[in-house]
C-alpha cells in the first residue's frame, strides 16, 4: 500500500513552509547543498593568503558579518585566535553561538547583535565600530557570506570603502559572497527570483556583486587593492517536500521583502512541485565570490 502523501496534501503543506523562521531555512539549506563547502574553499585559501604576509606569531582577527552559526565558525574560530566577531541582526543563530562558547570554553569569540547597515556602511558609523566594538585594532579579515542581500547596491561602494579603509588590517582580506545576479538556467535560484518576484511584483535581482567587483577596478579607493573574482554552481537537493519549499521562500524573499499572496504561493508551489521535486530534480545556484585583500 502506498503511503505517501497526495499531490494536494504536499501542495497545502508547501505553501505554510515559509511560516518557519529563516535560521531553520537557512540550516536546511546548509546541511543539504554544497554551498557551504563552495565558500569553504575559497575561504581557506584567502586563510592562507593572510597567513604568508603576517608574521607566524601574530594571531590573526577577524569579523564575520551577517554570520547566523554557520559551519564556517570551526574554521575562523581556529584560525583568529586573537579575536573572532560576530555580527548579525538575528538573536537566534547568535544565542547558538554563545551556547558553543560556553559549553567548549572558548575566550576569544564575540558577537555582536546589530544591524550593519547602521553599524559599518558609512565612515563615522565604521569608526565609531572600530573604536567601541574592536578597541581600536583592526582585523585581517572581514566576510560577508550571503551577507550583502540585506543592503542596497547603491551602499556598496561605500560599505566596502568603510571596511577597507577603516576596518581592515594593513595586510587583509574581504571575502564576499551571494548568488548571481543572472542566469538564464530555469533550474537555478537566480532564475526562479526574477521570474516570480518579476511576475507578481514586477523585481528583480539588481545585486550583482561580479559587476560590482570590476568596477572596484576603478575605483580610486581600491587602488593598489588586489580584487579576485570567481563563479561557482553548487547544487541543493532534500528529498522532504515542505523543506524544499522552506528554502524556495528563503529565497523568494518572503515574507519580509515579498508578501505573495495565498493564490501566488499557491502556483510558486505547484511549480516547484511539478519541475522539481516530482522528478527529483536539484536546485542550482550560481554564486559570485570577491575577495579584495592588500
């Protein structure tokens, strides 16, 4: 006998998956894609760049903003013992951290509960950082991982100006990271945003951190700054229907930028249904990595 659910009964289940908050999307996303691996990697060589131009004994500092309790924390925790800051507006993935801290007994961790938009995007609010939060000593390495989603394009270049000039150790790294802000496969997160945000209210994805980074090119602040960019596909699967939905929400932006409507996610999750899980069929994600170190 067949004891799996019906198409309606799955349907009905995925239009409530958003009512989750995002930490859990976020953790199904983590424990079933390669995403995490992806920036892993890149990570660990900017890791290993900073470490060749420091001196040996020196121990290494280092903000993540935006940082939840992702999986890169047992990296930067090993790595910076001379202090690792937290930064995010969620008291959720932070508490999950503090409780880490204490049960492992670890001295060296910070987290912040902020909001960076207010906190690091303009000049007086980043120096005011650096002298309250970091007491005055700058780091060698800042990370926006899946981070910059939550600010405007037009900040960017003075966000990143803030941090390089201002935050930023004299030999350092910034890595960021986000999905592209274009791609033409139907199959990946870029294009299911801009067709249904385009659809029902008329969005789309202008975050473009590949175009962003070659303009850092000419960018008077940046000169000397060694800028790398790479793109990478990474691949998201769960064979659980409504957890599936939960991330498509995550990255439909709902609800707190799109409020779709009862009969929109209604076809949102029939689609997803219909292309994806039915035929089990992974969710791609191209994403733009930028690193500028000096």
């Amino acid at each position: 006998m067949d004891n799996k659910p019906s198409k309606s009964t799955l349907i009905e289940k995925g239009v409530h998956a958003g009512e989750i908050d995002m930490y859990h999307e976020n953790a199904i996303w983590v424990q079933n894609s390669s995403d995490k691996v992806d920036i892993s990697q890149e990570l660990m060589l900017v890791i290993k760049e900073i470490f060749r131009s420091v001196p040996m004994d020196r121990k290494l500092r280092a903000l993540s903003i935006g940082s939840g309790s992702e999986p890169q924390f047992q990296i930067l925790e090993s790595a910076f013992r001379g202090g690792l800051y937290l930064l995010d507006i969620d008291s959720v993935p932070l508490g999950v951290i503090k409780e880490r801290v204490k049960s492992h007994w670890i001295d060296h961790v910070t987290t912040i509960l902020a909001d960076y938009n207010k906190t690091l995007v303009h000049t007086a609010d980043a120096q005011r950082f650096l002298r309250e939060v970091l007491g005055g000593n700058k780091l060698d390495l800042i990370v926006l991982h899946h981070s910059l989603y939550y600010s405007s394009a037009s900040d960017w270049a003075e966000f990143f100006s803030s941090l390089y000039d201002i935050i930023l150790a004299e030999k350092g790294a910034i890595h960021a990271v986000m999905m592209s802000s274009s791609c033409r496969e139907k199959d990946s997160t870029t294009w299911l945003y801009n067709h249904f945000a385009g659809k029902f209210f008329g969005c789309r994805n202008d975050q473009d951190l590949n175009a962003f980074g070659k303009g850092l090119h000419e960018n008077k602040n940046f000169i000397g700054a060694k800028i790398q960019q790479v793109t990478h596909r990474v691949k998201f699967y769960i064979d659980d229907f409504e957890k599936y939905m939960a991330v498509i929400w995550m990255i439909l932006l709902y609800p707190n930028v799109h409020d779709y409507s009862h009969v929109q996610k209604e076809e949102i999750t029939e689609y997803i249904y219909d292309n994806f899980y039915k035929p089990q069929k992974p969710l791609i994600q191209m994403q733009d990595h930028l690193i500028v170190s000096r």
